[in-house]
C-alpha cells in the first residue's frame, strides 16, 4: 500500500468536498493500492494538524467532524478535543504548515493541496514546492499572478497538478497538454468556463429576465454569494488566463479585455448585495432582452465565453454564436472548450 500524505489548505465548499470525497472512497483507493494519510488541514486563521505528521493522520471521524465544523462558518481555531491531533492558531500555522512541508516534502512527496480561493498562499507555495512537495490546485490565483510566480510553479511540471482549475469535470489541462505535447499547434481557443453564466446565458435565451435568472441562479447555489463576484467575467478571465499561459503566452491578468455584465456604478463599492439584487440588476433586463433579440434574428445565440487567439488575442465576453455550433448548443451549467489547429 502506498501511503501518501496530504495537506489540505482551504476548507471552503471545495475543500470540504475533497475530504468527504476521501473518506467515501477509501474502499476504491484500497484496490488501487493507495492510502491518502490526511496530515493536516488549514482554514485562513488555524491549523489542524496530526500529534505526529510522520506516522500518524487525522483519522476519518476528524475529518468529518472538521467538515461538519466548517460548514458551519465557523474557524479550525475553535475546534474542541478532536483526540490526536493539534489546533495552530494563525499566528503559529503557517509557519507549522512549512515545518511540516519540509519534514514530509523529499522525505513523502507530501501532496500540497490548495483548495483556497486567496492569493496569500502564492509565496506558500513557492516554497513547498522548492522542498520537494507535489503541488495541486483548485486555487485559480496561483496560476493568474504575475509570470515570475507562475514561472516558478510550473518550473516542477511533473510535481503540480491544476486541472481543477479550468473546465469543472472537464480534463481541459491534460487534453491541451497532450496536444501541445504532440506538437500540434493550437492557434485559438474559444470556451464557454463559467457554469453560472452558461446558464444565466441559457436562461435569458428562454425569454427570461436578466434579473430573475440571476437571481434564481444564486437560490440555486450556483452564484457566489455576491453574485457579481460571477457576473464581473474575473472568474472567466482568470482560466482564460491559465489556459493562454499553458500556450506559451506570456501575458497578464491586465491584458485581457473583460466585459462585465454590470457597469462601475453598481459594483461592491457603490450598492451592496441587497441593493444590487432588489433594485440595481432590474434596469439591466432591457439590454440583455434587446441584445438576445437582435442575436435570434440573426439565428445566432449570445454565450459568455473567452476567445484566446494569436500571441495577443485575449478576451472574455458576451458573443453571438450560431445556434449549431458546439457553444451554441451549449445548456444548462455545462462547460465547452474548443481549439482549433489552423
């Protein structure tokens, strides 16, 4: 049996999802041969961690407890007696968290596992990945700061793994890596990455309005809990900025051209959530009816997609697309990812 250590930063809805997932296979990882030995799990204010990260996990009750614990909202930090394992508050986690890198890292191959959505693991994991760790991401910030950090990253290509961060269920990563690998030239890309405007996008083709599917949308999980966090296109903007990157473009967050689907005067900064829901998003409907409009009469569909194009084409945003391309036939949340060689 191989046993591979893991350390889990963020336990958010991702995050939380992956301990459950492992718990529930063990039976599976069993009869290929493997032990995932959780060693510690890391929130933005604490760590838990084993007594003893070299022989010892948290065990499968203290993960569930940890899940059960976090999808409350409440922090690690406030853990009670969990047995064998100990809680870090911040000011000592995340140097025990590099202690334990370098304990486990050339020694294990200690699996380094950022299922956070903050940029304040960037310096982290530059350098666990110097101590021998595997690196694997959902984390899309990592891989969308600038070129030096993301230099450093992908510097140990057979040491990170980020496939989770563009496609959902899709191996997008993987499938461009075997294609460029093959020395098949990928000239353009164009992708439908957000499953929260594929169906607002899918909606509003219904004759729904812009409002009312937002909002449905966020009752039905699948916005952020502001949903402008979705509707900005920086979610969009950042896969599109790691699948650019994966061909070779060395370009920035800044370089992409991003199309919002709501103007400055009711970002974060001017409406709260509240206000943008009850009254701000319901003066957009007009627009987007008029733009579905014009877009049916010219038997296309409008999707909200990133066009990858050239060594500088860079965008993301509202397109009209025929009906029967691939995007267009494109419903629900589902994600699409097209290149074409030519």
């Amino acid at each position: 049996m191989k046993n591979i250590p893991l350390l889990l930063m963020g336990c958010g809805g991702v995050g939380r999802q992956l301990l459950q997932h492992i718990v529930s296979c063990r039976s599976l990882h069993a009869q290929q041969g493997v032990h995932l030995r959780v060693v510690g799990v890391c929130d933005s204010k604490s760590l838990v961690f084993a007594s003893d990260v070299i022989t010892r996990e948290l065990n499968d009750q203290t993960l569930s407890e940890v899940c059960r614990f976090k999808s409350n909202g409440s922090s690690l930090s406030a853990l009670g007696d969990l047995g064998e394992c100990i809680v870090n508050g911040n000011t000592e986690s995340k140097r025990k968290v590099l202690d334990i890198a370098a304990l486990l890292g050339k020694a294990t191959g200690l699996a380094f596992v950022d299922c956070s959505a903050s940029s304040e693991t960037i310096r982290m994991l530059n350098q666990v990945v110097d101590m021998g760790c595997c690196v694997v991401l959902a984390n899309k910030k990592p891989l969308t700061s600038t070129m030096e950090d993301y230099d450093k990253l992908v510097s140990y290509p057979r040491r990170i793994r980020h496939e989770s961060t563009v496609g959902a269920g899709l191996p997008v990563i993987a499938s461009l890596n075997r294609l460029i690998s093959s020395g098949d030239p990928v000239h353009r890309i164009i992708g439908s990455l957000s499953g929260t405007l594929g169906y607002v996008m899918s909606e509003v083709e219904d004759g729904k309005p812009f409002s009312e599917v937002v909002k449905a949308a966020k009752n039905l999980g699948f916005t952020e809990p502001d949903p402008r966090d979705d509707l900005s296109g920086m979610d969009v903007a950042r896969k599109a900025l790691i699948l650019a990157r994966l061909l070779g473009r060395r370009i920035n967050l800044d370089s992409i051209k991003i199309e919002s689907l709501y103007p400055d005067e009711m970002g974060p900064d001017a409406m709260s959530v509240e206000e943008f829901l009850v009254s701000g998003i319901v003066s957009l409907d007009n627009d987007v009816q008029e733009r579905v409009k014009k877009a049916s009469l010219n038997g296309n569909v409008l999707r909200y997609v990133c066009v990858i194009e050239g060594s500088s084409r860079c965008e993301v945003g509202i397109q009209e697309l025929p009906k029967d391309s691939p995007l267009g036939r494109l419903r629900g949340s589902d994600n699409v990812v097209s290149p074409n060689f030519s």
